[in-house]
C-alpha cells in the first residue's frame, strides 16, 4: 500500500470553479485515507460538515497600523510554513499561480527542500494577470519554482507557455465532478415551479462577471422563447447583475425569467434545466458545463479556451464562434425541438461525464503526481469509470 500523505491545500475558498475542484479533491483524497489540511482566508464553501481526515487553518492577517494595504500573501505564505511544520506536510498543493504559488515557494524556503509544492493553473491567473507586464515575471517564478504543475486544458497549458515563455512541463489534468453528487434528479417538483410542462427551462450559472457574456445569454433566449415557449433560470450573482436585468426589462422579458441568486445545491438546480448556456468570451474549462454533463444537460456554448476539448459538438453539445447569439440560438431551438436528438445528445453527455471526467480518474492522476515529486515508488491503479 502507498504511503498515505499529508497535504496542505490552498485555494480561493470562495465561489468560483478553481475552489470547488481544490475542495472536492481534498475531499476525496480525504476518503483515500490522505490527510488534508486547507489553509485559506476563510472555510471553503463547499467543504461541508465535518470530515475525517480534513483540517482547516484560518489565515488572520495581520493589521499594523503603518501597512497601507493588509499583507495577504505574506501572512499566507507564513502559515504555510507554520502548518507545514507544525503537520509535518508532505507537500503543498496550491491553486492559481498568484499569489499561491509564490506564497508556497516561500513557505518552501523557511521549512526547506523536503517540502513539496504542487501549481494547479485554473485560468485567470494566466489569461487576465499574466497579461499584465508588471506581474508576468511574478507569476513566471512562481509556476518555475513549483515541483510541479498541473493546468485543466490543453488550451490553458498552450497560453501559458506562449505568454510566459515557460519551458516547465505543465502536466495536463482536466477538472471533474463526484459522481455520487452529479447525477440526473428527479425534480418535476422543483421543475414546475418555474415552468409548465410544455415549457423547456435553458439555464445560466455565473459569477456574472463580463467575461461570461451575461447579455448573450439573454439575447439567446430572446430568439429561442419566440420559437420554443421557454424559461430562462439564471444561476449567481455578480458585477454585470444590473446590466442584465436592464437588458431582459428592455426586451420584455422580465415574466419569462427567475433569478435563483447563488446556490450550494448546485446539481439539484442544474437538473431542472433542459439547456446549460455558456456563451463565455474565456472559459479555460467551463466546469459549470461538465456539471451539467453530468446531470445529462447539453450545453450551448462559445468556442473559447478549453470548452471544445469538453464540449463535443453535435454530439454532447453545440459551440458557435463568440458572439454568435444567432447560431447558439437556431442551435438550442434545434435541439430543443427534436426529442430524438435531444435523447441521443442526453445520453452521450452522460457516458462522456462518468468515463472521461469521473473523480476516480482525475484522483488517481493527482495521486500519481503526488508520489512522483516526492520520489516515492507507488502503484496507482488506473480506475475503470463507467
């Protein structure tokens, strides 16, 4: 049996994609019998009740009266290293480049070389601020300085090394849902709440950031309720909230769409919906459409970033060029029309989700990557995920 490790996991504890993937792996490493220690701000919201296995440190920053602005990143790579000691870690698994990574490159150096860090790059982190002049040689040290790093798309590793000029391998390893949690409800309860039954419900989940196109998802749904009586649900909140509902109050469209704010539960409401909307301008994976994948909901998206190595178009999906409301619109209409093609795209989502993205597989990958920075010897079994 390999040896069972002691893992410090740092990532932003808040909503967003990078945090529920790096609290759903903690988690399930957890249940392989690893010890998990998350050290953040705050209590990763999908972290749950108590775990076996799984600690939280909280990091408190510290408020001298001559810091102008509170020092974060030195606070957090301090307790890094206090966490590191004090658990005797084995290794730090960070998500997002800056500042996790560089804080870990300093908790490395005040435990010293026996301490192992791990970058996963989820996307912003390369696709906004790696953008920025003044940080590319910041973010550069801190993926050079990792034992090793991971990134969630082939589009994502492609990006990274064209703008930072990294020679650094980047291990591809693709973001996943627990399938024990994403799965096809039955919620004809939940549904009728928000739709008749001759009525298709297309959904949205953001953080309502511009990046995702909140007006694309409204003008979409303008051309498609005119052929297909429908429902819009939109899922979370953010910057562009009264940009939309100015938007959906200027086409008319106020009675036709609900507003579910931010929500835990996040596979029950995905299963009401018979359409995920991604028009997204970035997307480094798009793990909202691999959610809704799982739940058997096809996603109408943008070709952008890493959405095309998970979205299959025409058969677990349709992707048309950013900004094309047009063709998502005839796209969703299409799908939503015809029941036998809507049946076949449902099922090829399913057996794309368990096989291809199943929390078995993506586990065992990072386990393997675990054991090979630490120079250890391991087996790892590749699962069978059906």
């Amino acid at each position: 049996m390999a040896k069972r490790l002691k893992i410090g996991i740092t990532c932003y504890p808040t909503l967003g994609g990078s945090g529920v993937v790096a609290t759903e792996l903690g988690k399930l490493l957890a249940e392989k019998g690893h010890e998990i220690h998350f050290i953040t701000h705050s209590v990763p919201f999908r972290l749950g009740q108590f775990q076996k296995n799984i600690f939280y440190h909280e990091v408190e920053v510290n408020d001298y009266y001559v810091f102008r602005y509170p020092p974060y990143d030195l606070s957090l790579a301090s307790k890094m290293a206090q966490v590191a000691k004090m658990q005797k870690l084995d290794l730090l698994h960070v998500h997002y480049a800056v500042p996790h990574a560089v804080c870990a490159y300093l908790a490395k150096q005040m435990v010293g070389d026996e301490l192992r860090t791990v970058t996963t790059l989820h996307g912003t982190d390369i696709t906004v601020l790696a953008q920025d002049e003044s940080l590319k040689d910041l973010i550069r040290m801190g993926i050079n300085k990792s034992d090793a790093v991971t990134a969630v798309s082939n589009d994502l590793i492609k990006e990274t090394r064209e703008l930072l000029d990294i020679d650094k391998p980047i291990e591809l390893t693709y973001n996943f849902v627990d399938k024990r949690v994403y799965y096809p409800r039955e919620c004809s309860s939940l549904r009728s709440d928000f739709a008749s039954k001759d009525e298709k419900i297309l959904m949205h989940i953001s953080n309502f950031r511009p990046v995702k196109r909140l007006n694309d998802v409204v003008d979409i749904f303008a051309k498609v309720v005119k052929e297909v009586p429908s429902r819009l649900l939109l899922v979370g909140e953010g910057p562009d909230l009264p940009k939309v509902q100015m938007r959906i109050n200027q086409l008319g469209l106020q009675d036709r769409v609900h507003f579910l704010g931010k929500q835990d539960d996040v596979a029950q409401v995905i299963s009401i919906a018979d359409v995920m909307l991604l028009p997204s301008e970035k997307e480094s994976f798009g793990l909202v459409a691999l959610e809704a994948m799982a739940c058997g909901v096809p996603t109408i998206g943008s070709i952008a970033g890493g959405i095309p190595e998970l979205v299959t178009h025409g058969e677990t999906g349709f992707l048309s060029p950013i900004g094309d409301t047009d063709d998502m619109a005839y796209n969703a209409i299409k799908l939503l029309r015809s029941e036998g093609m809507y049946a076949k795209v449902r099922e090829a989502c399913l057996n794309r989700a368990r096989k291809q993205f199943c929390n078995d597989l993506i586990t065992a990958e990072y386990e393997r990557i675990y054991y090979k920075v630490l120079g250890i010897e391991a087996d790892i079994a590749v699962p069978v995920c059906e």
